[in-house]
C-alpha cells in the first residue's frame, strides 16, 4: 500500500471535497480519483459513499483512516530519523557546562532539546572553566556554557551565543566588616588581603581578574591564589582574605559566608554557549536554541 495514497485518502477524509484536497496534494481531481479508485481497489471495498453534494467515509473507510494514520506517522517518524542521519543529527551531542551558570537551565533546556531530537543522545559533562575551551577546540565536547572572559580568544574560531548577566562578588566572612555592604567599591579591597584565581587553572577568567586588580603591583602578602572556588570560600570564611568570585558562584557558599557585588558595570560579564565555527551540525543549535528559551522562561 503505497504511502502517497494513504496520505492523499486521510488529506480527502478530513476535507470530503475532491477539488480542496486535489489542490492541497498538488494533483489533478482526476489523479486524485484514479488512486482512491486504486486504493478501493486494494482494499476490496468502497471508502467513500459519493453523491452530487456529499462525500462521507463508509465504515470501512473509517477502520482504514485509522490504521492509515497510524501507518503514515510511523513512515513520516522512520523518515526523520533517517534524514536527521544523513544530516549528522543521528549522533551524540556532547554538552560541557559550568555546573552553578547552568543548573538552573541545563534541565529544562535538555527536555526541550529531547522533544525536538528525539534520536540524539544528550550527553553533559561538568567541567571546570580552564577546561572548557580546551575540550571545545579538542573536539571532546561539541557546546561549552562558559563565562565570556575568554571572548577575545573565542571569537576567533567559535560562534558565541549570549544567555544572560553576571556580576563580580566579593565573598567574605559573615563577621568581616564589610558582610553588611550591599555592594562593594574596588578600592575598598586594596586595603585586604585578596584571593583571586590560579593563573594557570582559571585562564580567561584569571587574566582578567588581573587586570581588574592590577595584579603585579599587588604586594605579595596581599594576594593568594586559589585552585577552585570552593577553597577560595573557605579561606574567605576562615578569615584569610576576601574572594572574588562570579555572582553565580555565590549557590557553593554556606550561611557563614556573604557574597556582595561589585560596583560598576565594568565588573558584569556575560554566560554564554559556544561551538565551534566550522561544525554546522543542526543539533548543536537546536541545543543552543533550547538553552535561549530556557533562560527566557525562567526570566519570565
């Protein structure tokens, strides 16, 4: 039983009008009535009860406009799957993210990537930031969720995709004079010892810290560099200096650490995902899509 016919009666069932369902299939009235005459035919009965002014399913014309339905859509599903193959979408999608920028898109947004590509496999993969940029360029990942730091380097053989703000905090003890601040001027930390990231684990995000804090003419005993954020905190919370960390970062520190912004716009950044240039694959923007109108729901 030929498909186009199966489509061609459930297209004249629902319309019961030769001339309308002729023009929507792009065929001539005649052609239409040969091959409902080809499909009655086949089935071995009429499917139509046909007069002057009124067309009308017969009751075996109903049982096969249900079977017909359930045929056309697992042709039409078996049809997807076999083009999304051939246009690279058959595949395993490999997300690496920032666990505390994402957790509360990443969810939502793999729901809406799964109704979209059913046939892909989703897989993510936490990462620290150092990280990120370097598995995207070493193709071990195919979408990085990451901080905009590393723009510069980037652009150049990724394309960016903004998803929302973010602001430099200030984390320090619940008891340091400055817990009850709402924000913070720059110049007030001069004056404390400051913890900021290991040039080496942190990359973007560290050249740019030293540029915001003029990091070579920080005395030595003023400054100490951190491994990864949770151990910045709890030096914050020990008393041994102020961290500065993305505001996002603020979901690891418990109730005995305050986390205070910035002022100045300067210190505001960007989340955004990335691939690489050259990969056109269209599951890498239905995933890109999906992380958009996650974070527009979520702000809505």
């Amino acid at each position: 039983m030929r498909i186009d016919l199966l489509k061609e009666f459930i297209a004249l069932s629902r319309n019961l009008n030769f001339s309308k369902t002729a023009e929507e299939m792009f065929i001539t009235q005649s052609v239409l009535s040969k091959h409902i005459a080809a499909l009655e035919e086949e089935v071995g009965a009429s499917l139509f009860t046909r007069s002057h002014h009124h067309l009308e399913l017969t009751v075996i014309g109903r049982i096969l406009l249900t079977e017909a339905n359930i045929i056309v859509n697992q042709y039409d599903e078996s049809m997807k799957k076999v083009k999304m193959a051939v246009a690279g979408l058959e595949m395993e999608l490999r997300i690496g993210y920032l666990h505390a920028h994402t957790r509360e898109i990443l969810g939502p947004s793999a729901q809406l990537f799964e109704q979209a590509c059913p046939h892909v496999k989703l897989t993510l993969l936490s990462c620290d930031y150092g990280d990120l940029p370097q598995k995207l360029k070493s193709n071990e990942v195919d979408v990085i969720v990451t901080l905009d730091f590393d723009q510069e380097l980037l652009s150049s053989w990724c394309d960016t995709y903004k998803l929302y703000p973010d602001v430099l905090r200030v984390a320090v003890s619940k008891n340091h004079p400055m817990a009850r601040k709402k924000s913070v001027a720059i110049d007030e930390l001069f004056s404390q010892r400051i913890l900021l990231p290991a040039n080496d684990k942190f990359n973007g995000y560290a050249t740019y810290m030293n540029k915001v804090f003029n990091a070579e003419k920080i005395p030595p005993n003023k400054m100490l560099r951190y491994e990864c954020i949770s151990s910045s905190l709890l030096m914050a919370e020990a008393g041994d200096g102020v961290a500065i960390i993305p505001g996002k970062l603020k979901f690891y520190a418990n109730d005995r650490i305050r986390c205070i912004p910035l002022k100045g716009d300067q210190y505001r950044f960007d989340v955004i995902a990335a691939c690489r240039k050259e990969d056109k694959s269209p599951a890498i923007r239905e995933f890109i899509l999906a992380l958009t109108e996650s974070q527009q729901m979520k702000e809505g």
